[in-house]
C-alpha cells in the first residue's frame, strides 16, 4: 500500500501587493495552521518518509512547520515542478516517487492540489470527497491510499480523510 498526503500551503501573507507570487510568506494563521496540520499528521501516525514541497516561501515555511510539529527527521525536497503545478504535474511527481517511500507528502498550491485530490481518488470511504469539490482552504490535507506496491500504478486510490484546521480546532 502507498499513502499520498496532499497538503496545501498555509495562509499567505498579503501586507506586500507588490512582492512577487513565489516571495509571499505565511501570515499568523498560516503559521499556526501549518504547525496544528503537522501535529495532527503525528497524532495520526501519518508520518510522512517524505516531503515533496514547492520552492514558494509559503510553502517552505508550510514545510517546515509541519516538520518541527512532527518531531520527525524526514527528507524534505523542493521541486520547482510543483510551484502553482497543475494536476498533471503533481500526478507525474507522485507516480514518480520511489517505491521504497510508503507515506509521500507533497506541499503545493491550489488549485492543483484540490484538482488532484480528486482526480487521484476514485473510493471515498471517508465520505469527503464532495467536500474537496466544493473546497480545499489553506493547509487542508487530503489522505489518498493505494492498493499498489508501486508509485508508478498509483492512479485511482481511496479518499481515506480530509481535514482542515478549522475542522481541527
């Protein structure tokens, strides 16, 4: 079985209309957000064995909380493919993934990620996946598993959860 963690950055900061897309930062609640979401994934026992992340500053900051809240030691990488990826993209990256990762989280943007949640899960035994539909907010998670032993046959798993921090707190 494989595990996909599709996570989108946390809230950005818009004090600065002029400073371009991929400098946004996170603002206060994307900063907390970003830390409940990588705590949730430690108390579910979702660690990831790695991070695929989007080189945007909101992302990187979205990634490093998640790492620190999950007091984990996992490889994190940035991949200029994933900056505002479009669903194909974050297929491609996913089926790509080595097979030796059980539990891949990837930290993108929408809205690719919403886009790609649903096309990557076909079983919703979560009863969520209308919900992706209608949204996908800042630093919400959707957890996708496959019945596969192989990242490259990853193309239509089930909807397992989905969750948001608002829905968290």
């Amino acid at each position: 079985m494989k595990r996909l963690l599709l996570l989108r950055h946390g809230k950005s900061d818009w004090n600065n209309p002029d400073q371009p897309d991929n400098e946004r930062p996170l603002n206060d609640r994307g900063q907390r957000a970003a830390a409940l979401m990588g705590a949730y994934l430690r108390q579910r026992g979702l660690t990831p064995d790695l991070i695929l992340s989007s080189p945007a500053v909101r992302t990187r900051e979205t990634a490093q909380r998640v790492l620190t809240a999950l007091h984990a030691d996992v490889p994190l990488e940035f991949r200029a493919e994933l900056y505002l990826a479009d669903p194909k993209t974050i297929a491609d990256v996913v089926r790509a993934a080595p097979d030796e990762v059980a539990t891949l989280l990837l930290i993108g943007h929408n809205p690719g990620m919403q886009i790609a949640a649903l096309k990557l899960s076909a079983g919703d035994p979560a009863g969520r996946r209308d919900e992706i539909g209608d949204r996908f907010p800042t630093a919400a998670l959707a957890v996708i598993e496959f019945d596969t032993k192989s990242w490259a046959k990853a193309k239509a798993g089930d909807l397992v959860a989905f969750d948001s921090p608002k829905a968290l707190v």
